[in-house]
C-alpha cells in the first residue's frame, strides 16, 4: 500500500499533479456555473416581463434560443 503512495520516490510529484488537475477543474467548473447563472438571471430580467406578443418574438430569435436551449440543458 506505501509502495503506492510513494511510486519509488515520484509519488509527491504525482499526487502534486493530480490535485493541480482537480483543482483546475473544480475551480473551472466553479467559474463557469457562477457565470450562466449570472446570464441566467440577466435573461429573466430582461425578458420575464415580457407581454406575450413579445414573448413569442423573443423566443423565436435565434440567440434567444440557444440559451433557452442551454437552460434546459443545465436543469437536467
């Protein structure tokens, strides 16, 4: 079990690279969350209120979709 802890002596090296890498990533998909949200709620903002008419036009645009699109992705 030490032998594999200690990889003939590259084992602080490795486990060092390791835990960089799952920081990186952590902290990335940290970032990223913290980021759609903060679209998300500028989204809802500008178009929450929206009558329905308008709505219908809102949605039917392009961008509007896509993160329409990536909300419900990101609720799954």
């Amino acid at each position: 079990m030490n032998e594999i802890f200690l990889m003939n002596g590259y084992g602080v090296y490795v486990w060092l690279a390791y835990l960089f890498t799952l920081l990186s990533f952590t902290s990335l998909y940290l970032i990223t969350k913290i980021q759609l949200l903060k679209e998300q709620r500028k989204y809802i903002a500008k178009f929450g209120s929206l009558s329905r008419a308008k709505s219908v036009i809102a949605k039917e645009q392009k961008l509007n979709k896509e993160i329409l699109v990536n909300t419900l992705i990101s609720k799954i």
